[in-house]
C-alpha cells in the first residue's frame, strides 16, 4: 500500500539511513479514502438491511403474495450466504476489493430499480422478484465478502480495530435503522418508489467507493495462471485449518452460531408463550441489542490496546451470551421481566459486537493479504452452515424437555464460545495484534507448501506508561 512512509520513497529511504522511526500514518477520520469507504459501507448496508423488508411488502401489498410465497422469497435470499461465500471468497482474493464492491452495489442499484421500473408498468411478477432476491443476495455475499478484506489493504496493521470499529458501528446503526426505514418508505410513499430509494442507498456507496484514490496492490498469484476454484477454496479451507488462531476463530464462530440458532429458536417461543408478552414487548427486548450493538463498537476502539484483545474476547463474550442465563428463571407477571429483557438484549449487542470488531482484526492481522478472502468466506461458511442444526436442536429440546429448560439449556450452550476462547491461543493474545506467518506472500500463493509458523504472540503488553499509540487517530 503505498504512502509517505513507503520504504520506496527517498524520505523513508533517508529516515531508514538515518535511524529514525518513519512518519506514523494520519488518523482514521482524517484520511479521505477512509471516510469514502466509510461513507460507501454504510450507505450499502442501510440498503441491504432495508431491502429485506422492502421485497416482502412489495410481494405483499402489489401481487398479493400468500405465506408460503414470502418464504420462498426469503429463502432464495437468504440463499446465496451458505452456498457461495467460499466461491465468493476464492474470486475475491484474485481482484482489488474496490473493484468488487463497487461493480456489486452498481449491480445491486440497477436491479432495484429495473424491479422499481417494473413495478410501476405493470409488469413484475413473482418469477421477477425470486430473481431479483437471488441477485441481490448474491451481490450482498460479493460486497460483504470484500468489504471485510478491503480494510487490510487500505489503513496501517495499528489502525485495525478502529477501522473496524467504525465500520462495524455503522452496520450496526443499519441493522436497526435499515428494516425501520425499509418499513417507513413502504407506509409513507409506495413499495415501486421505496424499492427505488433502496437503489438509490446502493447507487451513494457505489459513487463513494469508486473515489478512492489509493492504489490497491494485485493480490499475490493475479499475474498467473490462476488454479481451479475448487482448489483455491481447498487452500483457503486447509489454510484456516492449519493456523491456530484462525482455526480458534472458525471453531468458536461454528460454536457461538450453533448455540445462538438454538437458543433463538426457544427463546422467541418462550417470551410469548410463557411469559406471555405481547408482540411489542417481544419486539423491543429484541431491538434493545441494537443500542448495545453501537456501546459494543465504541468500545472496541479503546479496551482491546488497554487489557489485551485476548482479555477483551473472552470477557465480552463471556458477559454477552451469559446475559441469557437470566431469561429462563424470570416470571411474566412480575414487573422486573421486562427491564430484565431489556438490559440481557443490551448486554448481548454490547459484548457480541464488542467480540465481532475485535476477532475481525485479529482475523485480518493474522491473515496475509492474498488469503484474506477466503479466510472471511471460510470462517463464514463454517457459522452459518451450523444454523440450520441449531435451529433444530432448539426446536426439539423446548419440544421434549418443554420451554423453560430447552431454554436453560440452549443459553447455557451460549457459554460453548467463550470456552473454546479461553482454550485456545485467542485468550492470550495481548495489546499487538498478532502477524501474519512468516512469508505471507509465500503462503498465499497458490502451490504455496504448509503454513510457516506464526510470529511468537505479544503476550505481555509493551511497557509504555503515560504514552499513548502515536499512530492511533
């Protein structure tokens, strides 16, 4: 990534000769290919967060879709994150990430508004909106997908955590803002011209992102002839396997979305049922994770380089998915059930954000640049492939043991992440981020041989009492 500290320019060359430490980089905020990512991220998520509920009312309220019809709309959606986010992650890591997400959200923008276009001609039918959720959820995994590799290649290794703390932040003001706006859009204009301004969030992110003016390196092996794709996805496969500390992360995402699917699923039966909430109770217990989700953000910017990003883990997540042992005790009647609710929902989106900033940039640290596709789309894969099985289980635990326990016992299965935290080299990561192995651009090249080992972990913070990072904003 070139820049003014670049071993190539003669500033740095004379600096070097001279002994001196090179300039540190600018500030996150005061860097304008930041912002413009920053800008172009959350306009794309507001958009992909919104669209979810635009599509299902436009089923609904113009070709009068009954239940069965809005499943499948939300199935073929939902679709394309489990079957091609390997894919994704292995074509990825062959292109500029810029590229990719720009040449998604323009994909995205003109899908929305040819369906918005035919919409109002009257010519949209179901077939026209199955194929429309099919394109988007496939562009979604593409922009996503290179999003997450697309920070390594643009700030400095310090500025990591911070970067994803913005990024991760405004995903989360998306998530509680995107299907509110989706909703509002729908009620307030109507579902042709509201699929429109779902194009038009897609349309800012693709002017923002494509403004980036900083050169971003060809990953490594572009130049050649490239390998299979099933072969690149073996080595991105074999290449988390083989690392201790992405493979740590693989087992404890697969074990937190396991857990959380089967806890979900009781936990979204109990609260009406047994406790006998009505559906606007259900709604806020659930949405008070977000204002927690954006708690969770700011924090990850400072805790993880004061108590180590291995202390940070652990405890967030420890506290974050323990909050729900305090569901399955609590009585309906009593006037304490729902501020109770309330502050496990809080708690849940401030530690499990606090856990999604840090583990990505230990993630992206650890992960040399030409693998940093397929490690995302792998680790993803591994998660989201467990949900469906979760989901089951919960189903069948509340169906045999009854709500109470099934719950009980699915959030105590929540723990299951935090344990394989603390067992693994993730609880003793210190205030450094850990480096790549030795040779990244070695590891990721395609006939590249097994992982080299990994740089010793910083274990012990570095002794700097009273200063503070001088690359940090």
């Amino acid at each position: 990534m070139p820049s003014a500290s670049s071993p190539s320019s003669p500033s740095s060359a004379s600096s070097a000769g001279s002994g001196s430490a090179p300039p540190a980089p600018p500030g996150l905020w005061r860097d304008a290919d930041f912002r413009r990512l920053w800008c172009g991220q959350t306009a794309s998520q507001l958009g992909e967060h919104a669209t979810p509920v635009i599509l299902p009312l436009l089923a609904v309220l113009t070709l009068d879709a009954d239940a069965g019809r809005l499943g499948v709309l939300r199935a073929v959606g939902q679709a394309p994150v489990l079957l091609l986010s390997l894919f994704v992650g292995a074509w990825v890591d062959r292109w500029r990430t810029r590229t990719t997400m720009v040449l998604s959200d323009l994909g995205r923008a003109l899908a929305l508004g040819a369906v918005a276009v035919a919409c109002l001609v009257g010519g949209l039918g179901m077939p026209g909106l199955l194929a429309l959720a099919v394109t988007v959820g496939v562009l979604s995994v593409f922009f996503d997908v290179a999003y997450q590799a697309s920070l390594v290649r643009l700030v400095e290794r310090e500025q990591l955590v911070r970067g994803n703390s913005a990024l991760e932040g405004s995903r989360s003001a998306a998530q509680i803002g995107g299907p509110a706006l989706g909703g509002a859009l729908v009620s307030l204009l109507s579902a042709p011209v509201a699929a429109a301004s779902g194009a038009l969030f897609f349309a800012l992110s693709f002017l923002s992102i494509r403004r980036i003016r900083r050169d971003e390196p060809t990953p490594a092996g572009r130049e050649e002839k490239p390998a299979r794709v099933g072969r690149r996805i073996h080595e991105g496969l074999r290449f988390v396997v083989r690392d201790t500390l992405l493979r740590s992360v693989c087992l404890a995402s697969a074990a937190f979305q396991f857990s959380f699917a089967a806890m979900m699923t009781v936990y979204l039966l109990f609260l009406p049922r047994e406790l006998h909430l009505s559906g606007t109770v259900v709604g806020l217990a659930l949405a008070a994770t977000g204002p927690g989700a954006l708690l969770g953000s700011l924090l990850a910017a400072r805790l993880p380089s004061r108590f180590g990003h291995g202390t940070v883990l652990v405890g967030a997540a420890a506290l974050g998915d323990g909050a729900f042992l305090l569901v399955a005790p609590l009585d309906g009647a009593r006037a304490a059930t729902v501020p109770v609710l309330l502050g496990v929902g809080f708690l849940f989106g401030c530690g499990g954000q606090l856990v999604n900033v840090t583990v990505m940039a230990v993630r992206q640290a650890a992960t040399p640049d030409g693998m940093q596709g397929r490690v995302a789309a792998t680790i993803t894969c591994a998660g989201m492939g467990l949900t469906p099985l979760g989901s089951l289980t919960g189903g069948f635990l509340a169906g045999e043991w009854g709500l109470r326990t099934g719950l009980l016992v699915t959030s105590a299965g929540m723990l299951l992440s935090p344990a394989v935290m603390t067992l693994s080299p993730l609880a003793r990561l210190g205030r450094r981020l850990p480096a790549p192995p030795d040779g990244p651009r070695a590891a990721a090249h395609h006939d590249a041989p097994a992982t080299p080992p990994r740089r010793p972990l910083d274990t012990h913070p570095p002794h700097r009492p009273g200063r503070t990072n001088p690359r940090e904003p």
